[in-house]
C-alpha cells in the first residue's frame, strides 16, 4: 500500500482564535475520487495497486506544516500532497528541498514558487500569480479604453503574507509601462478585523478602481468600504482567485448566510482558472460531489457544482494516481519509493485530460492555463464566468453574461466623478451648476463668441458675453441699462450741439 501524507487545510488558528475552512472536508473527498479515477479510467493492470492517505491540519501555520514536513521525513515519505496554501508552502517548500520531499499542490498560486532553484521539488496544478494579476491588468485597461477617465486610478490591497504579496507584486508588474497608475498601496494583517485605517488612505488617494488580494478579511473591507461611502457606484471592485472562490467570505461559521456582505460583495469581478465545466471526467466528478451529504461536506450535496478548488484537488490527484502506475512500471515499490527528484520526474512529463481541462506542466513545475474573469451574483451566490483571459488574446467579454454591478445593473459605472462647478451661461442669461463636473465645456473669453464662462466672469466689470448678459443680469451695475443712459445722453448731446450750431 502507498501511504501519501496530505497537508491538508481544516482549520484556521490565529491565537487563541480558531475558525473552520470548507477546504479540507472538500478535499478530503476529492482527493480519492482522482486516484481511484487515474487507477481505474486512465490505467491498465493496477488492481493490485492500494492507496491509502493520511490528511493532517496545517491550521494554516507554516510552523505546524513545517513540524508535519518533517514528520513525513522521519516517517520515510519521499512525496506528499494537498498544500494548498501558497503563504505556507512557501517556507515548507524551501524544506523539502533540504528533506527531500515531493510536494503537489492544487491552489497555491505564489509567483515565488516558480523559482526552481529554491522549490525544486514542487509541482502545482493551478496557473501562479502572473497570470490572474495579468488578467485584472488587462481586464481593467479593457474597461479603461471603453469608458475613459477614472479607471486608470487603481488602488492596491493585500494581506501582509506570501500570496497576498506575491500577487500585489504580480499586479504592479502588470500594469508597468501601461495608462494605470497606483495611487494607494495599503497591506493589513490576515485576522485583523479593523481595516479602518487602510480603506481610509485608499478613499482619500482618490483612486477608483480597488483591487484586493487577500486569503481572508474581505468581509471586514467590504463593511468599511461600505460605511466610508465606496460602494456608491462610481467605484469598482476586483480580487484575486483566493477570494473569488471563497464562499466563507459571506458564510458564518454556523452555515447561514451573511446577507449584507452578500449584497456589500455584489458587482465585484475577480479571477479564477477558465473551466469548461463539460467532458466525461467532469460528468463523473459532478456525479459524485451532488451525490455527497451537504451536512458532512459544506458546498455539496444535490443541486450544487463543484467548485474550483475541488476540480483542481481532483486533477492533482489524478496527477498523484498516474505517478504512482509509473513508479511501479519503473520498479519502485512502496517500501522502496521514488526519491523526491524521482518523483518530479515521473510526474513532471505527464500529460492527461483532467477536470478543470488538459493538464500539463511546464519547466518550472507549474501549469499554464486560460483564466476566467468572474462576477460574483448576490442573488444565485455563485460567480458566473463574464470573460476569458489568454496572453496571447487578452481580455475577451461574454456577450450572453454581461457583469452585474454593485447598483444591480449592468450599466458600466461611471469613475470619472469630478468637482461640481458653477458658470455662467450667455445664452441662458443665468448663474448655472454642472454637478458632474463634467459635461459642460467653460470657454475662455478671448474676443471671440462664447456661451459657457467660468462664474468669476460673472459681474466683474468687463464684457465677455455678446449679449452682455454677463454683466447685466444679478449684477450691481447693469451694463444693459448704462448704454441705454449712455446712448441717451449722448443722442442728447449731438441734438444740442447741432441745435448750437
């Protein structure tokens, strides 16, 4: 039998503070489907092959992950999976390489675990930071084109941890050399429920456009941006994957549902790997997951869709299934198992059709995939795909699944919010307000024929209106009545001098 360790992710502990994830009861029933499926569906001759996993709670700590890392190295394990959160696997991985352990990941997206040189040993099924925090650039300069000013003014939030900084880093990098410009950089604690201070430096940076990359806390942003008055519709909200796919963002630990972070999240627009959601191995992964007990497994059960952290668990599993049938046909055994470098390259080469699409893994261990643009509907409590990102194509709109927005609509908000301002219309004869700021053009007086003036043109004793509106209506000195006195006058004066004369 081949006993594989799971790092797995249960609970979170910060403190005295522990939480429960819906990660690890997910994965706990994903992981043997995709081994059994890779055994039974994609292999010949393997009855004789067992396989039996032992799941472990990381607490999402990298110091009770790194104390389970070398567990599994007193223990003779050469490989082991799940690890599935990129803050944690960024210092377990840089361990394995010293202990010599294999580690397969479904979720972890850092941008630092494609340095081959410090996680040799690491291969993920999902596509690194790069690429979702090319998709938001993309994304948004998409948005920027169309509807102009304001959506350049971006603002970046993230957690002060591997994943939220690796992908704030990919973001920055993303949108260098582009009309994007970052006026706010704020970084907040994970399990730090007063964000006060940070939302209030983004509201007063003037920017538009947040985006936020976080494992956690984003119910605690969305109250703050709530009450400081930024979810007004003329703002915009977009996150990275580990958000998107989170349903504990709006799900209290007892199960019910939190209304107001539900409607709070409507409109945002986030990133998740493209899925075709269709093919006989997802038909069979359907088919189990609506057929689970909701009670025993948060997210499933009848009427439900797997999820993407569920799809990726099942693709790495078939990776691990198909690893294992090689290292047999090799003649290793699981007393005599693959050394870490072995593993990778057993499982490095392969190439399947898995859930979430082809599976394949590039040098560095990683998996490069189209990513899906997803707009979260507060009344179904699903993201719906609304468009597809490739580097080769950018950012490509689903006409059929337009983004609904914060207002409940699918208009297209409007960021280009300026000052309100007064002026005086000659056409109009009257004080005016443009409260967009916006729409009306203010001529400058120079000779020529004008109709919109600045208001200070207004009464100050010169004439800048043909009509001669502007100093003739609301002023102290109405220049209309002193030509009229003034043409009488002198009319007056001609008639007695030629009267004289």
């Amino acid at each position: 039998t081949w006993t594989i360790p799971v790092e797995n992710w249960y609970t979170t502990v910060r403190g005295s503070d522990t939480s429960l994830a819906l990660f690890g009861k997910q994965a706990e029933a994903t992981l043997p489907w995709g081994i059994d499926y890779a055994l039974k569906e994609l292999s010949e001759d393997t009855e004789n092959i067992e396989v039996e996993l032992e799941f472990y709670d990381s607490e999402f700590r990298s110091a009770t992950a790194l104390e389970l890392l070398i567990n599994f190295f007193e223990d003779g394990r050469t490989i082991s999976v799940g690890n599935p959160l990129s803050g944690v696997l960024a210092t377990t991985g840089q361990a394995a390489a010293v202990y010599g352990i294999a580690q397969m990941s479904a979720t972890s997206t850092s941008a630092a675990i494609s340095n081959k040189s410090l996680y040799p040993y690491t291969l993920r099924t999902y596509a690194p930071t790069p690429f979702h925090a090319g998709a938001l650039a993309s994304t948004i300069l998409s948005y920027y084109d169309q509807e102009g000013l304001g959506w350049e003014k971006i603002a970046l939030l993230c957690t002060t941890e591997s994943y939220g900084i690796s992908m704030a880093n990919s973001f920055i990098a993303a949108i260098e050399n582009t009309e994007l410009e970052l006026l706010a950089y704020q970084q907040f604690i994970i399990g730090a429920s007063d964000v006060t201070v940070e939302m209030r430096e983004i509201k007063n940076s003037g920017a538009r456009v947040i985006v936020t990359f976080a494992i956690q806390g984003y119910a605690d942003i969305l109250r703050e941006a709530d009450e400081i008055g930024l979810l007004d519709g003329h703002h915009a909200f977009f996150v990275g994957p580990n958000l998107a796919s989170d349903a504990g963002i709006y799900t209290f630990d007892n199960g019910t549902i939190d209304t107001e972070t539900v409607r709070r999240l409507r409109g945002t627009i986030g990133t998740l790997a493209f899925l075709p959601r269709a093919g006989p191995v997802y038909d069979i992964l359907e088919q189990q997951w609506t057929a689970l007990d909701p009670i025993e497994v948060s997210g499933a059960g009848p009427g439900t869709a797997p999820g993407l952290s569920p799809m990726l668990i099942y693709d790495m599993a078939i990776a691990l299934g198909l690893g294992i049938v090689e290292a047999e046909k090799q003649g290793f055994t699981p007393d005599a198992p693959p050394s870490a470098q072995q593993w990778i390259d057993i499982i490095q080469p392969l190439a399947y059709e898995g859930v979430s699409g082809p599976v394949e893994y590039d040098e560095n261990g990683d998996r490069a995939m189209p990513i899906a643009l997803v707009n979260f509907n507060s009344h179904q409590l699903l993201w719906f795909d609304v468009a597809r990102w490739t580097n080769d194509d950018g950012t490509q709109f689903f006409e059929e699944t337009p983004v609904i927005w914060n207002d409940n609509t699918t208009n297209v908000p409007d960021l280009d919010i300026r000052p309100p301002f007064d002026y005086w219309s000659c056409s109009d004869k009257k004080e005016k307000r443009d409260e967009t700021g916006k729409r009306v053009f203010i001529e400058t007086p120079d000779g020529s024929r004008v109709d919109d003036i600045d208001i200070d043109y207004h009464c100050d004793h010169f004439i800048d209106c043909a009509n001669l509106s502007d100093e003739s209506y609301d002023c102290v000195s109405n220049y209309t009545i002193i030509f009229i006195v003034f043409g009488i006058i002198t009319s007056l004066l001609i008639r007695s001098l030629s009267l004289v004369v």
